[in-house]
C-alpha cells in the first residue's frame, strides 16, 4: 500500500508575532516546513498545504534553499477542517495518509513508521495516533478554582494516520466547531481511534520562544 503525508502548513502564525507564517521560519538555518517534509522524503507522495498567497513565497525559498524533495501544493481553506479537505482532494482512495503538523520538525521517522505501518497492517476503519500522558497539574478556573484528575488525560500529536478512503469519507461531513484535529472528524463519523506512544520532543512549534528553546533538537 502507498505512503502519502498531507503536510499542514496553511497558518499566518499570529501568535509567533513574525512578519512570515512560522513554518517559513528558519530553525538552525533552514526553514521549518522544510525540516518537517524531510521526514516523510521516505513516503510515495508528499500534499502540502499552503496559504494561496503564500505559493511564490515558497517558490522562492525552494529555489534558495536548493529543496528538491518532490511535493505538491495546495491551497488552504479557511480553518484547519477544509485545509485538511483540500488537501485530500489530492490523494487517492487506496493509499495510508499520514496528516501532520507543518510546525513540528522534531517527531521521528521511527515513530512516522510506527504510526503508518499500523494502520496498513491493520482494519481499515481505525486511526492511529500518538499521545503523551499530561504531566502538569491541571484546573479549571472560571467561577471557582477547581482541580481536574490528571491520570486519564493525554496530549494528541500528529502524525494522526487513516486509510485514505475512509478518512476522506469523514471530511464529507458539515463543519463543526468541536472538529480540532482529525481525530474529531474521525469520531464523528464513527471511526475507531487507537493510540501509540509519542515522543516528548514532538513539540508544536508556536512562539519565538519555542523556536529559542527547542532549536538544539535539529542538528
């Protein structure tokens, strides 16, 4: 079964404060979407998402950074639901898809493999994700400060993996305001979700300050 990473890369990056989306931002000299879509150069066919007005952008820094991984491009939607549903529209029915973060050039390939073997090797109707257990102390704090019992609580990381036609099947659906990651859509559809380990440095890269205190992670 063929191997296709759909790369989310469509975000202006409003809380990184730069003046480019964060994933063109360079991280130890080299931009970060770039250093994302290496780790899938192993796959058969590579989707990114891009912001329409972005497109030249990226050109051009292909051109300066001499990147040559094969790769398509497609516009983003309006929210994170139809920038993955563009993308889709790009692959085909009988493949493993593989949708990740454009902003998270840390995860590894074993863990990629890991991920997307799974879901070849298994049902058709399952998506595999990783997860880390929630570490910190955790509270709600509206009208009254009230702590939450951390024990069953997790964090969801990408890559998110499918069976293409079935995931495409889930993104038919009407939009809803609690769709915040695949996973979601996938539920909602009826869809069973299995998890596998993650990786602590699987970071989301946000603010200027993840880009100072995570850049040793790329060497």
């Amino acid at each position: 079964m063929n191997k296709t990473a759909l790369i989310l890369a469509a975000g202006i990056g409003e809380r990184m404060k730069a003046s480019v989306p964060k994933q063109f931002l360079l991280l130890n000299n080299r931009p970060i979407l770039m250093q994302t879509i290496k780790k899938f150069d192993d796959f058969d066919d590579i989707i990114v998402v891009i912001n329409k007005s972005y497109f030249d952008f990226w050109d051009d820094l292909c051109a300066k950074y001499s990147f040559t991984i094969k790769h398509k491009v497609i516009a983003g939607g309006e929210n994170r639901f139809n920038s993955v549903k563009n993308g889709l529209s790009l692959i085909s029915d009988d493949c493993a898809v593989a949708i990740h973060d454009g902003v998270r050039p840390f995860v590894s390939k074993v863990l990629i493999n890991k991920i997307i073997n799974k879901v070849i090797n298994g049902s058709k109707n399952i998506g595999i994700v990783p997860t880390i257990p929630i570490k910190d102390s955790i509270c709600i704090n509206k009208k009254e400060f009230q702590h939450i019992d951390r024990n069953n609580m997790f964090l969801i990381q990408t890559p998110q993996c499918f069976f293409s036609k079935n995931i495409k099947k889930a993104y038919q659906q009407k939009y809803q305001a609690s769709f915040t990651d695949d996973t979601s859509v996938f539920i909602k559809n009826n869809g069973k979700i299995y998890t596998v380990v993650g990786e602590e440095t699987n970071i989301k890269i946000t603010t200027q300050e993840d880009l100072k205190i995570f850049s040793h992670l790329i060497q």
